[in-house]
C-alpha cells in the first residue's frame, strides 16, 4: 500500500468507492430518520459525495488530501483542513472513507496516520474528526482509537420544517 497524492484520473474511482463505502451509513441514517426527513437532509448523497470530492480534489485544496493506493487503484483516501486555535493551529479530518473490500485491514488507520503526519508538519497542535456511533460506523470509531483519538460523545439532531 502507498499513500500519494491525488492524480485527476482518480476522481471517479473515489466517487465509486465513497458510493460503496458510505451506502450502508446511508441505509443507517434513512431507517433512524424515516423517509421523508432522510430525503430532504441526504436525499441526493450521491450527487452532494461527488460534489465534496470534485471540491476537495480541486488544485488549490489538493495538499489537504491523501490517497490509498493498492496495486495502482484508488483503495481510499483521508481529507482535512485547519482552523486557528487557542494554543495553535488545529487540524480536522473531514472526510474518510476506505473501499468496503479493505475495510478493517488497517487501511483507515494509515491514512489517519498520514494525515495527522502532514498536519503537524503543517503546525498543528491538535486534531480532531467526527464520524457516527451507529453500527455502520464501527470501523471508523476502531480505527480513530487505534490512532490514538478519545471520543467525546456528541447527539445530532434533525427535524423536519
């Protein structure tokens, strides 16, 4: 396994593994939500992963994403940015995601570990990431743990208007 850069010719292998990656999150969150608060809050997850991804991999953003790469394919990939802190720059992974067929193989850890790496070169004294505490999400909590992260329980909640 490398972690390397992104290349342009890997956006649509990503946007197909993120599908496949995030479908059974997706089922998760419609089964807690119910139908019709599900489709008007991710109703097109698809489209708006896409959409992330066409941002995220954008020339200017590029130096704030990694791919996994096995056997020259796309496997997964780690994105963040920074924001100020009190004590110093803060970094956030904000977005994760391993090909389904990897998951659990420590793949996750090692982008995770890849990213915290180029955020401390880039000076941050801390970083955080948020991911779900339903069932689907199991391997990301497994894999932030091994990296090191302590959870901090938080509630979302949604409502229809």
């Amino acid at each position: 396994m490398l972690l390397r850069s992104f290349r342009t010719d890997d956006l649509e292998a990503l946007v197909d593994l993120t599908v496949r990656a995030f479908e059974p999150i997706q089922h998760g969150i419609r089964d807690q939500l119910g139908d019709e608060l599900f489709a008007r809050q991710n109703g097109n997850w698809r489209q708006d992963y896409r959409d992330i991804l066409g941002d995220l991999t954008k020339a200017e953003n590029r130096q704030r994403f990694l791919v996994a790469d096995l056997d020259g394919a796309p496997a997964g990939y780690a994105a963040w940015t920074t924001h100020p802190g009190p004590a110093g720059p803060q970094g956030e992974i904000t977005l994760l995601a391993v090909d389904p067929r990897h998951q659990g193989s420590g793949l996750g850890r090692a982008l995770i570990d890849g990213a915290c790496e180029a955020m401390r070169a880039a000076g941050c004294v801390v970083v955080w990431a948020g991911t779900g505490g339903d069932e689907a999400h199991t391997t990301a909590r497994a894999a932030y743990t091994a990296g090191g992260f302590t959870p901090l329980p938080t509630v979302f909640y949604s409502r229809l208007l």
